[in-house]
C-alpha cells in the first residue's frame, strides 16, 4: 500500500470538466477494471493520470491489494470510477453517498495497514446530488445473510506458539469459540508483493459459529485485510499447517487468537484434538 497512499496523496483534484478528453479501450492488462460493465474509459481520468502506460495501469494495480479483501461490495464501482471513467456524453462522477459508503469500510482496511484514507478521495469533492453521479443498485439479495456471518477485521496479532504444551493447546481448545486446521503459504507475486493462501481444506476441530462452506473465505480475507500480521506469521516456502483458535466477538467480527504451526513431531497438538473430540472440556 505505500505505493498506493503515496501516490494518491500527491495527487490534486485538478482535473478540469472543461478540457478535451478522448475516449480509449481499457486495456486488458488493467484487470481491476476488466468487468465493470463497459469497455471504454476517458482519458485523462478523474486523478489526472493521462498516460495508459506510464501512469493509468501501474496505479490501477495499486489498488488491487485493497480490492482484494472484499472491504466494501462496491470498492471496485468507485475507484474504477475515477481511474477508468466511463465514457459518455457527459462526465459521471461517482455520487458522494458512495464515497462515503466506500470509504467506511475500506479505510478501517488501510489503517489496519498502518495507512490513511488519501486525501485525493476526500468524499466532499464528488457530488451530493444523486441525480447526475454513479450510485451502484442496492443487493437486496442475501445481504440479511452477509450481515449474520463472522466477517474478519483488522485485530492485534494473534500469538504464534510452537511446540505447545499439551495443556496450553487444550486450553485454547476449551477457551475459544472455535479452532480449525489450515495450511497457509506464502508467495511473491510477479509484483514483488507476497501473496498469502489457504491451501485445500479446512478441518474443524471445534466448529462453533463457523460456517463449513464460508470458513476457507474468512480466513483467506483475515490474511489480505492484516498484511502486517500475515507477513509476521506466515514464513515463505511450502505450505505450513496450522491449528488456528479465535473468537467471534459481540458486534460478529471474526478475531484469531492463538496459531500453533502443527509440525510432525508435535504429538501434543495430535493428542489434544484427540482428546477435544472425545472428552471435550
């Protein structure tokens, strides 16, 4: 993200309604705007970047690490709004109500980073009339169910213990809500940037308020949404296994609390989730 903030913060609002404009394909290399609904963009966009190559596509690319974590339904409408505006007669901005909407739940995403929200994305510089601005149709559809599920958010590190104590895993176990297996990775994308990933299957040891079908979801989001803490506890090079315990905290966000990397010659964790299984707490 230092890339994205910095240049986004050196960006001004200068971009003049009045000036010539041409209308260019998004170029296929610009994937964060493949599928926005059109095919045509103007150039210069609303951040004042005017070159595709030297300036629209390499920033696009800045936000695909915040697009990723699935911080805000409509992140990808707003900011392809602005870096590939849609071209027609007139221009559209995006409406500020979206802004808005965007931005509490994605800046929360970058501060978790260690970043703030850019100021060139002040939500006072789009329109507040809703009449001439893009303001993306509501999902009505399972957004009651969204609301209901654990969601991951930005926390405090959780604890990496290795070879734990057959006690300190049983108590983790009783403790918490709920304790999975998973294998995490961890990977340089051609970007240079790590990647992180939850490999095949997830195993429950105790469910609680997990969902089998959504649990490989949350947690590959907790990864993308805490960089910092995913750089600290996932070593480059194979896929690592992990006995993973945490809570869902009162307001439904999903909080790791303890991970134990489960090595081969660590009975203690084999023995506790034997144990767990048939004697619970």
């Amino acid at each position: 993200y230092d890339c994205l903030c910095l240049s986004m913060l050196q960006s001004t609002w200068g971009f003049d309604m009045g000036q010539s404009t041409r209308c260019v394909p998004i170029p296929h290399q610009m994937s964060v705007c493949q599928d926005v609904g059109y095919s045509e963009m103007r150039l210069p966009n609303f951040l004042g970047h005017s070159s595709l190559e030297g300036e629209v596509v390499p920033r696009s690319e800045d936000w695909r690490p915040l697009l990723q974590t699935g911080c805000h339904p409509h992140a990808q409408a707003f900011l392809c709004s602005l870096i590939a505006p849609i071209c027609l007669d007139t221009f559209i901005q995006p409406c500020r109500s979206l802004c808005v909407a965007v931005r509490d739940s994605c800046a929360p995403v970058l501060a978790c980073q260690g970043h703030v929200w850019p100021e060139a994305l002040d939500c006072d510089r789009f329109p507040a009339q809703e009449d001439m601005c893009l303001t993306p149709h509501p999902k009505h559809s399972n957004s009651h169910l969204a609301k209901a599920l654990p969601q991951p958010a930005c926390q405090a590190c959780p604890s990496v213990e290795e070879h734990p104590t057959l006690k300190t895993v049983l108590d983790a176990l009783c403790q918490d809500d709920f304790a999975v297996t998973a294998k995490l990775s961890r990977r340089r994308r051609p970007s240079g940037e790590p990647e992180f990933e939850v490999e095949g299957r997830v195993e429950f040891i105790r469910q609680g308020p997990l969902l089998p079908y959504d649990t490989q979801y949350l947690l590959q989001q907790w990864l993308l949404i805490n960089l910092r803490c995913a750089n600290a506890l996932v070593r480059p090079g194979r896929a690592q296994l992990y006995l993973l315990t945490g809570a869902v905290q009162p307001e439904g966000t999903l909080a790791l609390t303890r991970l134990f990397p489960w090595h081969k010659k660590d009975h203690s964790i084999a023995v506790a989730t034997r144990k767990w299984k048939h004697h619970k707490c």
